[in-house]
C-alpha cells in the first residue's frame, strides 16, 4: 500500500509540476516577474534564488506552484486601463500576454502526455483499427469485411486509432453501424448491426485488432504472418503517439458532454484517494501477470506508471482549460472579456466569481473524495 500511495504521489506531482512548469516558461517568455516556484505544499524545507525568481522544495510532496507578481491584484484607472506600480506585473501585461500565460499550463501538460505517449509506442507499439481476426460471434464478418481491410470510419466518425471504434460503440442500439473500410488503397462501405454481450455489458462487432509493434519493440515469432501485423518506423511512431492523445482527449470531452446527457452521476467522477486505489489495482494486476509469465516485474509497472502519468497529465490539461470559475479555463473567459470590452473586468467582481467557484470545487472535491473511500467497503 505503500509502494502505490508513492507511485501516486510522484505521479500527481510530476504532472502538476509540469503544468505550473508551463505557466512558469510563458511568464518569463511574456516577461513576467515569477515572485516564486515550488514543489510541493506547506512550509519550505530549503529555497535557493536565482535571477529574481525563488525556488523552493516544501514539505508536503503533493503538487507544486508559480507565483507570479500582480496575478491576483490589479487596480483600474479611470480610462479603464490596468495599472500597476511594476510593469512585469501578471496584471500589468497586455491581455495576449496573460492568456499565453494561462494557456502555458495546459499546454506543457498535452506536450508531456504526447513525449510520454510517442515512448510507449516505440518500445510497446498498440492496437490499431486493421482486422486481425475474427471472433466466433462476428456480425462484421458476415457483412462481407475481410481480415487485413482498416476500418477508416464509423457513422461518419473517423477512426484513427482503435480506441476511436470503441467510442463509436458507445450509444450502439441494434441499429446499423455504417462502415468504411480500406482495403489495399480502395474504400468500402458496409452496414453492420452489433450484437449485445449480454455477460459483458457492452455492442460487439466481433473482430480482434491488428497490432503495430513499436519500432524498438519485436514481433513475435507467432504474428510474423498475420496481415494486420507491422512494425512502425521511428516517425509512425511519434505521429501514433500524437494521436494516442487526441483520442484521450476526444474520449475525455465526449465522457464529459455525457455526464450531463446521460444523466449526472457522482460514481463516475474520481477523485485522488479513487487514483491511488486505481493505480495500486493496476500495479497489482500487472505484477501478478508479469510474475505468471516470468516477464520482467520492475518494466511492466514502470510502464503501468507511465501509462497513468500520460492519462492524468492529459486529464490536467483539459480540466484546467474548463471554463469554470477558480480554473484557468475560467480566468481566460475574464480576458476574453477584457479583450471584447477592452478594459478589464473589475477585479472585486472577478474576485468574487473565483472565490465562489474555488468553493464549489472544494465541496465537489470533498463529495468525490467521500464517495472514493465508500469504494473501499
């Protein structure tokens, strides 16, 4: 337990380094003052300065953060122009400089996920949406799709990576799927009704998918004939982990949008104690799978690790740029506002929304982190 509790903490407190990692780059290319960065919470344990900017490791191994100067105070003249006693005050620099600031967090977190997404391909290589075989039950056979034909897309959805097919499936009802396929160059079209696993709970096609083997990873012996099988080059690899992420932002967006038109249910949201739970089940289940097989233990959890740091990192990105009150989301829908009006929003009032928003988040955080220990009994 301790071991999993460990892993979770670097974990989180790399990807909300990185983040503030983000905000700290796009202040100092803006030009502005970072009073202080740290990692961690709490009291600091030791500090250095270099140039003007503090920083400092703290007690408390959870997160971290970058202060910059004026983020939160700023004062409005008579014209409606913000004025500050530094012009490298966060309030003080243009609206285009504060949004790219705002944006910097979100952006470190997708460039991460994407450099850690591109590392897995190439040395583990994934699923991809080429049929490889097929199941006993397999409506898509029967509709006439052969072994080695691509699936291209699936109601008008296009699907570049496997994972795209399975969000397709989502709202499946026992009507015809239309499907394109590629096969050797030439597109296909066919219409597919999914069978209900009922022990499952889950639409099937019926099909298994074909695999691209990283370029450093190797085929087995027992692939090496199948037609859906390949080894990736070094630059399929880096665009493959490219789109690994614009799929997990597709699936995030679109299991957002259905918490509010499928019907709100605090059980699907998770907090960190729900993470840590989360991650020690993986990293026991590989283990446990890593030892029956006699593979290498330290590897199998080290990608379990990376695979989470990709997912949160990810999940970080997009719910910072929700346009919620208390997040950076949020505070770019003030300058975007400012920008419109072309004076800023008064401060007291912008103040307020945050206060009331941050609030709301902590009750939110509160319910979830309760529900998460109620997964425990």
């Amino acid at each position: 337990m301790f071991l999993t509790i460990l892993l979770a903490l670097v974990v989180f407190t790399v990807v909300v380094v990185v983040h503030e990692l983000g905000h700290y780059w796009a202040a100092k290319r803006t030009g502005i003052h970072v009073v202080e960065f740290s990692i961690g919470m709490g009291p600091r344990l030791f500090h250095f300065k270099r140039g003007d900017t503090i920083f400092s490791l703290k007690l408390f191994p959870i997160g971290g953060s970058c202060r910059m100067l004026g983020e939160d105070e700023q004062e409005e003249g008579e014209d409606g122009v913000v004025k500050s006693p530094d012009p490298r005050s966060f309030a003080s620099r243009p609206v285009w400089a504060r949004m790219i600031v705002i944006l910097g967090g979100a952006l470190l977190n997708f460039v991460l996920a994407i450099v850690l997404s591109t590392i897995m391909v190439m040395f583990n290589g994934q699923d991809e949406a080429t049929i490889r075989s097929f199941s006993e039950i397999s409506p898509i056979r029967e509709a006439g799709i052969l072994e080695g034909d691509r699936i291209v897309r699936a109601d008008g959805r296009n699907i570049r990576v496997s994972g795209d097919m399975r969000l397709a499936l989502l709202d499946a009802d026992g009507t015809p799927i239309q499907l394109t396929v590629n096969r050797a160059g030439e597109l296909l079209d066919f219409s597919v009704i999914p069978v209900y696993i009922e022990a499952e709970n889950r639409w099937i096609l019926g099909f298994h998918w074909g695999t691209a083997f990283g370029t450093f990873a190797d085929i087995p012996e027992h692939l090496q004939n199948y037609t859906a099988i390949r080894q990736l080059g070094f630059f399929e690899s880096v665009g493959m982990g490219y789109q690994n992420i614009t799929f997990l932002v597709r699936a995030t967006v679109t299991g957002i949008i259905r918490l509010f038109t499928h019907g709100f249910n605090l059980q699907d949201l998770m907090g960190p104690i729900g993470f840590v739970d989360m991650v020690g089940g993986q990293v026991e289940g590989v283990t446990a799978a890593a030892e029956e097989v006699g593979a290498n233990v330290g590897l199998a959890v080290f990608w379990t690790v990376m695979n989470f740091t990709i997912l949160l990192s990810t999940s970080l990105g997009i719910f910072n740029l929700l346009p919620l009150p208390a997040l950076d989301g949020g505070r770019m829908i003030f300058l975007i506002l400012e920008a419109i009006r072309r004076k800023p929003i008064p401060p007291e009032r912008e103040g307020m929304v945050h206060f009331i928003g941050f609030a709301l988040l902590m009750v939110l955080a509160a319910v979830v982190a309760f529900n998460d220990i109620l997964r425990f009994f």
